[in-house]
C-alpha cells in the first residue's frame, strides 16, 4: 500500500482520520512490500523455544487471563521478540476456529514486514502499547478485527522479551483494553526478573563448583551472564565468548559436548561445553589448549612487541641494505614517510604514479628513465629512487622498472595500496622486490593510538594533552584514512579547543602564546568531530562487534537510515536489526 492508503480507507467508509503512529506503521509496512490486498501467509516458523523463559514467566499469567475473559468474546495472544506467536487464549472454540482461520496459530509470524500493521508487529516497532482498530490494519483480512498490544520488556536488560496482544472482533478497541493488557505485561516482566534472578543463580553454582582450577580456562556465558577465571580472561575475548554462545545454543538442559576449535588469538584449544538445566540457556565452559605450550605466557610488566615497533625495526634494517622494497598500506598509513625512514639521509629523488594524469606519461616516463640512468637534471644522480603508488602504473612501464629492479642502479623503493588490491601485472611486478614492509592500518595499533596522537599533538600544539576520555573516542574510532585522517582530527580539535579556551579567557590571543602562557592546552571529547565521539561503551567492543557494529552503520548509511531496507541488506529481520542497534549503541 502507498500513500493512497489513507484516500482507500476514507472512500471505503467515509472520512477516516489516521493516526500519525498508524500512518508511519503503513509507510512502514509498503516499504516492507506487503501487499495489502494479499492473504496473510501463516507457515508457521519451525524453530520456536516452546520452553524458554518467556513462556515459563507467562503460563501462569496467561491463566489468570482465560479466566478473567471467560464470556467476552475475546482472546489473547503472546508473541517471541521475533513477532511468533508462541501461545493463544480464547475465550470459547467458535473464537479460536475465527482466529486460525485468518493465520493466528502458534508459529506464525505476525511482524510488520510479513502481516503489515498489527498489534502485535507495531508494538514491537515502536516499543510501546498500541492499539489498531479494524480499518487501521494493513491487510484487508484483519479490518474486520480490533486489538490493543503492549510489549513485554525486560525490567533488567530492557530488551523486548515479547509482545502481549488482546483482539476482539468489533471495529474498535474497547478504552479497558490498555489498563487491563499493561496488567498483564507487568506481571509477566515481574516474573521474568525473578526468573532471571534464579536462573543466574544456577550458572554461578555451577561457574562456582570448577573455576578453581589454575590451568584450565572456566567461563560460564548466558544471554545476560558472563563469568570467568583469570585464564578464560588472558585466553579468551569477545569474539570467543560469541562462538561459545553458539556452541551452547545448539546443545539441550543437561546435555554435554566436546569440540576442537580455534580462537581468535589462532590457538587451537578443547572446549568441553556444558548446558545446564534451567539457567535460561547458560552453559559452562572449559576449555584447554591442544597442546601444551613450550613456551610460557609472559607475565609481569613484558608485554608483547606491537605492530608499529616491530614496522620500526624492519625500517631501521632496511636503511643498512641496498635490496630494492616494497611497501604496502592503505593511504594514509604512512606509506611516504616509511619510504623517507628507509632512504635515511641518503639523496633520494621521488616519482608519484598520481602525477601522470597530470603531467602526461611521456614526460613521467623520461624523468624516471633519467633518473635510472643516473643524468639528474640538477646534476645529481639520486641513491634511492621512490615510485610511489605503483597500482597506478601503466602497463606500459612496468618493463622499464621491472629492468631497474634487477639492475644496477639506484637503490628502488616502491610504495603500494595493500596486498590484495594489487592488480595481477603490478602484483607481478612488485614481487620482484627482495623486501617488503606491510604498514597496519591504524585500526589495527589501538593500543598505540594514544603515543601516535600524542606525537602528532606534539607537532601540531607543543604542551597539549589528551583527556582520556578523548583517547577513548579515538581509540573506538575505525580510522579509513589512517595516520592522515588522525592528523586532520588533531588540527580541528587543537583549533576547536583553542578557540574555547580564548572564550573562556575573555579575550582572544595569539593561538601560539594561548597554549604556553597558562594552563596546557586540554582536547575533550567536545573538541574531537561529532564521527570521533563514541560512547565508552562502543570502545569496550570486542574486534567481531566493532565489524559488526560497522556493518550495520555502513548498512544503514548506504539505506539513507532507512532500517526496513538496511536490515534486508544485511539479511536480517528489523526486531534483530533494533536488537543489534540496542546492543552496539548504535543511535539514528
């Protein structure tokens, strides 16, 4: 249905006012592609949790309700936080034949990207009671229906663990439906914080019995529940723990399971994994290295070299050889400047493969035959020799370098994008290159984050500091531009917050006493651009979140926010889009 919905209805019975939330629901559902004038498809899921805690928090409730709407006409429904319904209430069997004739069965899936506007998918959306009289259903079939929703939310983690839903066969909700559905929905998020409390309880038991052992890592993982010793905390980290919530979710209660795999880190261990009954999908796990190590785990203050120390030393070896190199990183991750640090303080000359949409190949190519040949225009023959960005180069050239590799002249330095983006001639090409430097890209050295940007505030503003929530902003930033996007980040903030200090002043002043004079230039949060300030929360990612995280972003900036579609690229629902988008502080 399109924007003509609202003109149907009135022309089908008269003037209809739609509610804003109704007309959004309908927007909603035409984006989904429901069709309104089609039969709603009632096949049911076949993968339901018919013993989960929601239904364990429910039953009693939903008891007391079949009681209390005896002789109404009525019925209730209950629905998983992916919009099935998972158990019905009617009040006498003519209702319930009525009702499964048009798709209300245990199973079905009543969200709006399948049944259109409902109270059962709207609520979900929307994350609140609603009520959907006759004529404001989507489809056809359910016009004849009207019912009021109310979403089941967890009192501790606030993630929907259901939808509540009470119908009537009338062309309007009665005004009692609301109070006596909220009722009902606060007595089973009652009994559901209870459940929790216990089922808890039951993993810690159990998390308590083993986790004394030394050489063995214990985690005991649920949905809202992560235990672990001190060896689970040095092996295991937050991609780990999400394969291990796989494992548990494919075993039964009380059911055991041995497997071999491989962690994050790349060390292959044996995980025993656990169910234990009645802890809401909790399991225990213990998990053991394949083989034992030879070599012990540092401890202590040794910490192991990172990437850009290790990048540090091969480029301090390099400049006492006279092999050609190539190096390889994304822009901005220091490319040129790795090039300078092997050449040293020799005379070196460089060509950038950019320059030829500019300048011509022809005059490209002589100034490099020139220069192989030893004939400097200014009379001096360079010691290295920089071609950079030689994915740009012409096939054409690639002999004429090819030939300066494998001879005698100029030492040749090459710098290139990363690895896999190599075209197949300059992949040929380059591998004639003795040795290689691969620069990481700055998402890859957060733990050196804070020492590069306080070396570029160096430069950039003598005396300034980072606050540290600041270096957790950076530190949960993704960085597509690496070191160079760092530096144009550093300049606005150093700007930025000198422009607030000379506020705060009174008076403005010469930008380069401004940090000396008084107090050191202090960069906050406020001062990074609003992509940089991420909340501490998203810093605490583990590296499979941050992509996951980055992929929905991605997803729904591609979409224009729009998450009906963003959660069709990405090929999930839009309940678990929202879900994911709770869990990942993901805010638009």
């Amino acid at each position: 249905m399109t924007s003509s919905s609202e003109t149907e209805s009135a022309g089908r019975g008269g003037s209809v006012s739609i509610r804003p939330e109704i007309a959004l629901s309908w927007k909603r559902s035409a984006l989904s592609g429901v069709d309104p004038g089609r039969e709603f498809d009632a096949t049911p899921a076949d993968d339901l949790d018919l013993t989960g805690r929601l239904l364990r928090a429910a039953r009693p409730v939903l008891d007391e309700v079949g009681i209390q709407i005896a002789g109404t006409e009525l019925c209730v429904l209950l629905a998983d936080p992916d919009c099935r319904i998972v158990a019905s209430v009617f009040d006498n069997p003519a209702v319930a034949r009525r009702m499964e004739r048009l798709g209300a069965i245990v199973g079905s899936r009543f969200g709006e990207d399948r049944a259109g506007t409902n109270a059962l998918g709207t609520p979900l959306e929307v994350r609140r009671g609603v009520a959907v009289n006759g004529p404001e259903h989507y489809l056809e079939q359910f016009k004849e229906l009207s019912c009021y929703g109310h979403p089941i939310i967890h009192p501790v983690t606030r993630r929907v663990e259901g939808i509540l839903d009470l119908t009537c066969i009338a062309p309007q909700v009665n005004s009692l439906f609301a109070p006596f559905l909220q009722r009902a929905a606060a007595d089973i998020e009652r009994r559901l914080l209870e459940g929790s409390r216990a089922s808890e309880q039951r993993l810690v038991d159990a998390f308590h019995r083993v986790s004394p052992q030394r050489h063995v890592a214990v985690a005991a993982i649920s949905e809202d529940l992560l235990l672990s010793n001190r060896t689970a905390q040095e092996m295991l980290d937050g991609a780990d723990h999400a394969v291990l919530r796989g494992l548990a979710a494919d075993l039964q209660p009380n059911q055991s399971r041995t497997v071999r795999i491989e962690l994050a880190s790349g060390e292959s261990v044996t995980v025993q994994a656990d169910r234990i009954a009645g802890a809401d999908g909790g399991a225990l796990f213990l998990v053991q290295p394949t083989s034992r190590r030879s070599v012990p785990i540092p401890r202590g203050s040794t910490r192991p070299e990172s990437a850009g120390t290790r990048t540090s030393r091969k480029l301090q070896r390099l400049r006492h050889t006279d092999d050609a190199v190539l190096v390889l990183g994304e822009p901005g991750s220091g490319r040129t400047s790795a090039a300078r640090d092997i050449a040293d303080d020799r005379c070196t000359h460089s060509l950038d493969a950019a320059h030829i949409a500019v300048r011509g190949l022809d005059a490209w190519v002589a100034e490099l035959g020139t220069h192989l040949q030893g004939r400097a225009a200014d009379g001096v023959s360079p010691d290295v020799l920089v071609v950079e960005q030689v994915q740009l180069l012409p096939e054409s050239v690639h002999p004429l370098l090819a030939g300066a590799l494998a001879g005698t002249g100029p030492r040749i330095v090459l710098t290139a994008c990363p690895e896999p983006d190599l075209p197949r001639p300059v992949a040929a090409l380059v591998a004639r290159c003795p040795e290689r430097v691969v620069l990481p890209p700055l998402r890859q050295r957060r733990a050196e984050l804070p020492d590069i940007a306080q070396v570029m505030l160096d430069e950039i503003a003598p005396g300034a500091r980072l606050t540290a929530s600041a270096i957790e902003a950076l530190g949960a930033a993704q960085w597509p531009g690496n070191l160079a996007e760092l530096t144009v980040v550093l300049d606005k903030a150093v700007a930025r917050a000198r422009a607030a200090k000379s506020a705060a002043d009174g008076a403005a002043r010469d930008p380069s006493r401004s940090v000396g004079n008084r107090a050191p230039l202090r960069i906050t949060v406020a001062d990074l651009p609003a992509r940089c300030r991420t909340s501490d929360r998203v810093t605490r990612l583990g590296g499979r979140e941050r992509a996951e995280r980055q992929a929905i972003v991605d997803a729904l900036t591609e979409c224009g926010g729009n998450k009906v579609h963003a959660a069709a690229q990405l090929g999930i629902s839009r309940s678990t889009l929202y879900t994911r988008m709770r869990a990942l502080d993901i805010t638009r």
